[in-house]
C-alpha cells in the first residue's frame, strides 16, 4: 500500500489557509513571489487570485502556477484599483473560511511565514478573533540592501488604528474567527481607504487580539509601481505630517469613518464611544474640539507624528 508524504500527511491536521492575492500587470515579479508560496513550510494553503485585467503575462504566470498543481482560483476583478480588488476578495470568502492571509503581487515570502504566524496564534480560543502581522525586510527592486522596517513600541488598540494603521497587509493573517467577521463587515463596508487599515480598524474596534510579531517574515521589494511603499525613513515621515496637515488626512478619515459607522453593530460598547467621540470632535469649534479630542488618547507609534496629528486637529485638518 502507497504510503502518504509528508505534505499530505501533514494537510490531514493542521489548518488550511486561504492566501488572497491582488494582481495588476505584476508579471515583472509575480513568479518569484508564487515561488515563495509554494516553498512555505506550511503546505495546506489555496491562492485566490483576483485580476484587474492584467495587459501583461500575469494571468499566463498564475495559470501556469495552478497548472503545476498548485491549488488556485483565479477570479476578474472589479478593476477599481488595489484595495476594491483585495476587498472583493475578502467578499467571496465562504461562510465557512478558515484561516486567511493577503499576499501582494511583489514580495517574497520567507518559508515559514505561514507557520510562524500559526504558531502565534495557535493557543487563542476559536470564537475569539485574531490578526497576526509582523515586520519585514525592505529591500530594493532587487530584493538587496536588506532593511528592518520600523517598529511597533506602542499597543495595536482602536485608538490607534482610528488614525493610524501598523498592520501591514502583506503580513496579516487571520484566524477563522477574524476571517468570517471582516467577511461580514466587507458585505456592508462600502469605500475604504486601504484594505489592511480597515481590517486593523475592524478587528480592533471589535475587541480582537491583535499580535505584531518583532521578526520579519517576508522581503518587501521597493519600486516605482508600488501602490503603497514602506513608508519607513526621514522623508517617508516628512510626507506623511504633510499629508495630515494639507487636510488630505481628513479626507481618508470621512471614508474611514463613513465605512465603520456601517460596521458600529459589531464594535465594542467602549470602541463605539470612540467612534462617536471622535466623529463629534472633528466638527466641534476649535476649544471644544481640542477637550474632546484630549479626551479620547488617540495615539500614533512615535512622538513626531501624534504631535503632527494634534496640530491637524488644531487647525481643523483631522
């Protein structure tokens, strides 16, 4: 009698994770990043890929990947650009997801991405939501001049993913738990600004356990057609507290809040008071708006920027 590999023995017990994919003309790096899927140590995954009409070879490259025997669905995306794209995604997960991680068009794996983030998250109860996300490598377009990217000293809570996202979307992973519930919210959404911030917003809104690992778990690759860079450095930074105080940071927070305010039934009581908190601080006159904004310890990860945001509050910029 033939006996079972390694692999597949190994499929049998530990949890499958669906691995949701974005693409858009990436054929340049898409192969090397396929690659790295396929080396991950965890073996029980399928990639759900959704294609914005791709005028290159990436459609040709992913078939020839689920060709190879690789477990793939390739879907038409809504051709709205990156973050409607990974959301319809988000929307076709069935009613009995399982774990899910999002995977860009361009990075490169480390082999035990997947079962590192497992191990993380392995010993939270079922019912109870979980996001895992990490740091990572940045690099260059040729995956050189490797560079940690910036850390994390303060708590992932929903008083700091109101105004600031820190887990990165080619990070995350998600428990079933967590899956299924932006899932629901996805369903209800409408716009968002970016896809990993809303989920970071839900899940923390909702009471979730978030873990930000210290270890990077992929390579990060830089280059002109990033949609959304590392945005690690002096001149990232600069470019970010120009962009709260020009106002273009309010304008993300009308569609950040618009979005959560159709998902406050799933907040928790406190979260939801700090929704409507914040939401009456932004319009308040300007000495009421700075004891109401005072009041909610809203908060970014370093001391520049959350000075920044309370001068965009101040001049009514938030």
């Amino acid at each position: 009698m033939a006996t079972q590999s390694e692999p597949a023995r190994a499929q049998l017990t530990s949890p499958h994770v669906s691995i949701l994919c974005a693409t858009y003309n990436g054929a340049l790096y898409l192969r090397q990043q396929l690659d790295s899927i396929a080396a991950q140590t965890h073996h029980n995954w399928s990639l759900l890929v959704s294609d914005d009409k791709s005028s290159d070879d990436s459609r040709k490259i992913i078939t020839e990947f689920r060709e190879e025997g690789h477990d793939v669905a390739l879907f038409d995306g809504p051709c709205s650009g990156g973050t409607a794209n990974f959301m319809s995604l988000i929307a076709r997960l069935p009613d009995n997801t399982d774990w899910v991680a999002f995977c860009d068009q361009d990075d490169v794996w480390l082999d035990n991405k997947l079962e590192r983030g497992i191990a993380a998250l392995a010993n939270i109860p079922p019912d109870q939501p979980a996001l895992y996300c990490s740091r990572t490598w940045v690099t260059d377009v040729a995956l050189e001049g490797r560079k940690i990217s910036a850390p994390r000293p303060r708590p992932a809570s929903f008083r700091n993913a109101l105004i600031q996202n820190i887990a990165s979307g080619n990070t995350i992973l998600l428990n079933p738990a967590a899956a299924r519930l932006i899932r629901d919210a996805a369903m209800e959404a409408g716009p968002v600004v970016v896809h990993d911030w809303w989920v970071y917003q839900v899940l923390t809104g909702a009471g979730s356990i978030i873990v930000h690992d210290e270890s990077p778990t992929l390579l990060y690759r830089q280059h002109s057609a990033n949609s959304i860079g590392a945005n690690d450095g002096v001149m990232a930074k600069i470019w970010r507290i120009g962009m709260i105080l020009s106002g273009e940071f309010r304008q993300w927070n009308d569609t950040n809040l618009a979005a959560l305010g159709r998902s406050a039934h799933r907040l928790t009581p406190e979260n939801r008071a700090i929704l409507e908190g914040f939401s009456a601080a932004r319009d308040a006159p300007a000495p009421l708006r700075i004891k109401k904004f005072g009041g909610l310890g809203l908060y970014r990860q370093t001391r520049s920027s959350t000075l920044a945001l309370w001068i965009s509050m101040l001049f009514g910029k938030l």
